[in-house]
C-alpha cells in the first residue's frame, strides 16, 4: 500500500546523521542526496526521505502521527534505539520492551528525531 514516507528538516545535515546512524543499525546503507536535495534511503524495498519543506515555511511536526520501522528482533530494536539515542533522538513513551495487546504481543521502542519526528521500532513477537 505505501511506496514510501518522507519527513521534513529545517536541518537536513543533524537530521542526515541522525538516520544513517539511525538505520546503520538495521544494517541499511548511509543516505544520499538525490537530485532534489533530499536525504534518500533505501532498505528491504522501501524509501525513506528527508527533506526541506517545498513550500518554503519551517518543517513541522504532525501531531498524532508515528513511523514505525518493523526490526528483525529485539535485540536489532534495541540497537536501532540507542543508535538514535546516540545521535540525537529523544527517548519518549515507555522504556523499549514487549507491550501484550492481547492477542499479539509487540516488541516496541520509541524515539523522536532531531525536529520532532516520532518513530516507532516494532518486532512482532511468535
């Protein structure tokens, strides 16, 4: 259903850093300005982007909204977390863990980017 997800920066350098950091720990390749000067990155098949606003006005923070990064296992979350951790990010909700829903029980971690962004790593427990 997706084909990708971008988010804005008002500092594409700080927020650069923060995801090759961010996504060298699920094993994916550094970012790369593509010919638009968006941050690209590319993993598993999917594309993730950072870029300035086309518009011109300061990236904002949508309110309700999370990405979430599906991780291989708990242990690749939890270097997915201090990676960012590491470079920038702000640890938010409760401490990376397994969360019961019920029916399915979910390895979760949540961080925010350097401008705001939530992010979500989540492992799908057997």
């Amino acid at each position: 259903m997706f084909s990708h997800m971008m988010v804005g920066s008002n500092d594409l350098e700080k927020s650069k850093a923060f995801y090759d950091a961010l996504f060298a720990a699920v094993g994916a390749e550094p970012g790369f300005i593509d010919p638009k000067g968006r941050v690209r990155y590319v993993h598993k098949g999917a594309t993730f982007l950072v870029t300035k606003p086309i518009d011109g006005e300061p990236a904002c923070v949508a309110n309700g909204s999370t990405i979430g990064f599906e991780m291989d296992s708990p242990e690749q979350g939890e270097a997915w977390h201090a990676a960012g951790l590491a470079a920038g990010g702000t640890a938010i909700e409760d401490p990376p863990g397994v969360r019961d829903m019920g029916a399915v029980k979910l390895w979760l971690a949540y961080l925010r980017d350097p401008d705001g962004h939530k992010l979500c790593a989540l492992h799908r427990v057997a």
